[in-house]
C-alpha cells in the first residue's frame, strides 16, 4: 500500500514531505479524536447499571467497610468474575469517597473511551504512521448498540475493552522496538480482568516471542514479570475463597459444552446487525495491506486470539445477555483494521461500511425488544430500562423503587424465603446477621437491604452451596442452578423449627444431615469457618477437589 503524496510540481520531494506529515497527522488524530468522542457520546446516551453490576457494587461497599471482597459477612464467596474490576472500583470509590454505583458507571465508560483510543492507536501504528488513514473497522466498533450500552453496565466490560486496546497497542510498539516489560506486565492481568482472556495472552506472548526472538534468559525474565500478580492472587484465592476459579464459573459451568445454544447466541448478534458483510470488506483489506511478512504475523495474532474467544463463547454457550461476549470477539477481529490507509479500493469499502453503520446505528435492533427473547437471551438494558421505569438508571435507588420489597423498610429478623408457604423462622444461632432473605435477582436484593443482612442467592452466584449444584433447568446461561428452598431452610434455619409441612420437613431434616458432613461439611467451613493459618492451608490444598464438586438435586424449581 503505497502513501499518498502531493504533486512536486510547485516544492522539491523535501519539502513536499515536510508539508505533508503535519496535515497527516492532524488528520489521523482528528479520526482518534472523532471515535473516542462518538464513544464517550454514544456510551453517556445509554448509560446504566445492570443488575449483575449492583452484585459489585456490593462486594466493592463489603470491601470499603473493612469486611473483606464477600457479598455477605462471614461467608468467603468470590460473587463477582473479574478480580481487577472489583478492586478498582474499590479504589477509586475510596480515593473520591463516592457510592461505587456511579463509579462503575463512570469508570466503565472511561475504560471504554480509553480503549478505543488505544485501539486505533496501535493499528495506525501497525500500518505506518506516514499514511492517510481511513476509518473502516472503528466505524464497525462504533454502531454496534450493544458496545454503547456495555460502555457502561456497571460490568467490567469496558475494562475488558481497555485491556484489549492497551495490549494491542504496547504489542505494536514493542515488536516496532518499544519497551517490552510494560507489555507483558498488562498481558498477564488478563486472568484478573475476564478469566477467558487467558486464551489471549499466549497468542500476543507468542507473536512478541516470534518478532522480538529474545534469549531464553530474557524471555524467563519476561514470564515472571508478566506471571507474578495472577500467580499471587490464585494463590490468595485458593486460600481465601477454596476455589480454583471464582464461583460465578461454578454457578454458571464455565467449562461445560453448549455448542449449540452458543451457536443461538453468536448469531444473535452476527445476524442482528448483519456483520459477516461489513466484517469482510475491511478484515481482508487490512490483511492485503500487511503483506511483508513480520507485518502478517503481527496482524494475525489478534485474528488468532479472536477465533479462540469464539470458540470459548460458542462452547459455554454464549450468555444471557444480548451481545455482551461478542464483543471483545469482535473487537480482538478488527484491531488490524479499525483504520486502513487511503486507497482507492479501500476508499469503496470504508464507503460502503460507513453506509452499513448508519443502518446499524439508525434501524438495526434485537426482535424481541425490552423482553427475554425466546432462546433466553436479552437486551439486558432495554429490559432493566422499562423494569424500573428510568431511562438512565445508574444507581441502585431505581433498581430498589422498581422491586419495592417491604422487609427493607421494616426492622425485620429471621430468614425469608418468598415463594414458599412458610412465614420468617429464626436464623440458625451464629450467623453473623439478624435477617437472612433469598432471592432470584442479586443485585436488586443486595442493593436493598445492608450489609449486615444475609442475602441469599438461589441461582448460585453467591451462595457456595448453590453453584455447586449439578445443572437442573435447560433455561438461560447462568439461570439454571435454582437451589431448592429445602437447602435454604436446612443451611440458614435454626435446627430446632418445626415447618408445619411435615414431608417439607422432613426433606429439610435429611438434606441438613447431609450439610453436617463428608463433601458437604467441607465445602461450607471452607467459606465460613475462621481463616486461620491452618484453614487457609485446608482451603488451599483443597481447591482442585472442592471445585469439582457436585451434587444433585431432584426438586429444583425450574420455570416453566
């Protein structure tokens, strides 16, 4: 792909050349400027937090209150997936003294912004800093409505982004001679940011191992930088939670196959927005601009690391949220091509996708509007925007307005569980907590009731016995572990009430002796029981076993 130059007629090749490089760059910073301002305007248009972000926010307000990263006081239950997300929030809520809600909101969308800055930084490096630069596959990026709405979410979606478009552009810069430790200091956070962004991290460690051909001594040097964080917190982990993996892996069986519910939820979003076109008219171009060697090897490993984060979202069977894994799919695809340099032919293509993104961002939208659509996937915003009647809802208020929940008005005690015949029972004597409620919608219910009340999830996000259950309901990813309301009597209730339904009781009387031993016992002291050094070393030696552990239930309430 050849620079344009201006015509020598009127100046020598020298001077042409001076003149030319100060309209380039001003020309491709205005195409930096303009994405990150369509980001940061697109993202504050459809600005929320969702529910899942409020199970956070909890955790984050544990946190600052000097109770430790738990969503309930005495129970060691890792609720939220990404590590570095939690911690930052934390960080930055504590720095400003601010509600955390709002802050996810903001940091997200900054994340995001950032991201994209990051992002068509490195592939105008990657192309040439001298050429003219059309925006192909930023505009792809950039219609998407799903990347508005997860600019925000509360969610550690656009932190997720920020690691993509920071790895992408320290690989550039350190195969074009830049520093190296930076790079492979970012690289190894991708555990702590999304657990399934370790599929990326060997592919850009490679590609650099490839162009940058360091000595075996340099390379250990490298590993340990970038090994050392991740190593220590899986260590903490292991230790503090007893587990392997967070437990929203458990509770939503991260390493199950759903190939084909997968295969229902890629095409949600590739057939929506009708992607496969836009997607090959500037991938292949990008590819033809790259064609000296080094340069392909570059550009195919976020080509690679994309086709693994495929593959990972088709097997676990996509989410219940429309679009939301999809993404950084999509984006690890177009980093090679977010901007390519001015030519006729990609003149005609950047042309014909800035048609297609106005169409996307104008009239293309899920078919099953603010509902959950019949293969269980939402347009999770649309959904929680008519739940709680608030068209921005960033806070927890408008989430706790819409559930209006009596208990968290009342000086309640004892242990709740709705959708059963049986009135409050007292809580088993030392659980740290004066009320305990179940629920199916986390965030909402931890949001309305303080942090000194047990919140107990029936789906398994943050509840260690529930995300330990074998699946029991073919419904929505991350929906299908209903813990049967006998366990929540036989953990939380005091062994000494007699439910007035005697076959009930009894099966919470069989399922409680079960809870006092072998597997069972094990599994409910590695997260309540005080962590002693000795504890701790239980929890750690014990993770691998502890994580494979699962049980059956037969009386799961599955929806109908």
């Amino acid at each position: 792909m050849e620079d344009v130059v201006l015509p020598p007629a009127y100046v020598d090749q020298a001077s042409a050349a001076t003149w030319l490089s100060q309209p380039t760059r001003m020309w491709n910073h205005a195409i930096t400027v303009a994405a990150a301002a369509t980001t940061a305007f697109a993202g504050w248009q459809n600005r929320w937090i969702s529910d899942d972000g409020l199970i956070a926010v909890r955790t984050v307000r544990q946190l600052l209150a000097g109770n430790g990263p738990v969503f309930n006081i005495g129970e060691r239950v890792e609720a939220n997936t990404s590590t570095a997300w939690t911690y930052l929030v934390a960080l930055v809520s504590w720095l400003g003294r601010a509600d955390p809600a709002p802050v996810s909101v903001v940091l997200g969308l900054v994340c995001t912004i950032g991201a994209v800055v990051f992002a068509v930084a490195g592939a105008m490096l990657l192309h040439g800093r001298s050429h003219w630069f059309l925006p192909a596959g930023v505009l792809i990026v950039l219609a998407l409505p799903p990347f508005w709405e997860f600019a925000t979410s509360g969610l550690e979606t656009g932190l997720a982004f920020l690691w993509i478009g920071a790895s992408w552009w320290l690989l550039v810069r350190a195969v074009r001679g830049g520093p190296v430790l930076p790079l492979v200091f970012v690289l190894g956070l991708a555990p702590l940011v999304r657990p399934e962004l370790a599929l990326v991290y060997p592919v850009f460690f490679g590609a650099l191992l490839v162009l940058r051909r360091p000595g075996w001594r340099t390379a250990a040097r490298w590993v340990a930088v970038s090994m050392a964080l991740p190593v220590a917190y899986q260590v903490f982990r292991m230790g503090y939670y007893g587990l392997l993996v967070p437990n929203t892996a458990l509770a939503k069986e991260a390493g199950a196959s759903r190939w084909a519910r997968g295969l229902l939820y890629a095409g949600d979003t590739v057939l929506t927005y009708q992607l496969a076109g836009p997607l090959l008219a500037v991938v292949p171009l990008a590819l033809w601009a790259l064609r000296r060697r080094g340069d392909l090897v570059l550009a195919a490993a976020p080509l690679t690391a994309g086709a693994l984060m495929l593959l990972y979202v088709l097997r676990v069977g996509g989410d219940f949220m429309h679009g939301r894994m999809m993404l950084p799919v999509l984006l690890l695809v177009l980093l090679p091509a977010l901007v390519l340099p001015l030519h006729a032919v990609t003149t005609l293509a950047c042309t014909a996708v800035a048609m297609w993104a106005a169409l996307c961002a104008t009239a293309l939208h899920v078919p099953y509007g603010q509902a959950i659509g019949p293969d269980g996937i939402a347009d999770e915003r649309g959904f929680y925007v008519a739940w709680t009647r608030d068209p921005h809802p960033i806070g927890a208020e408008p989430y706790v307005r819409a559930a209006a929940d009596p208990l968290s008005t009342q000086d309640a005690t004892g242990l709740y569980v709705p959708g059963t015949a049986f009135g409050p029972v007292p809580l088993r004597a030392g659980r740290p907590a004066r009320l305990g409620i179940s629920g199916n919608v986390l965030g909402t219910l931890g949001a309305s009731f303080p942090l000194d009340a047990l919140v107990i999830d029936r789906l398994g996000l943050a509840n260690a016995l529930g995300s330990h259950m074998e699946t029991a309901c073919g419904q929505r990813v991350g929906h299908e572990k209903p813990l049967p309301p006998e366990y929540v009597f036989a953990d939380y209730a005091d062994p000494g009430t007699r439910l007035p339904d005697e076959r009930f009781q009894a099966e919470v009387e069989r399922i409680r002796g079960e809870l006092a031993r072998g597997r069972f016992r094990d599994l409910l002291d590695a997260t309540r029981a005080p962590l002693t050094p000795g504890r701790f070393w239980d929890n750690l030696v014990g993770a691998p076993a502890r994580t494979a552990f699962r049980f059956p239930t037969a009386n799961a309430p599955c929806p109908s």
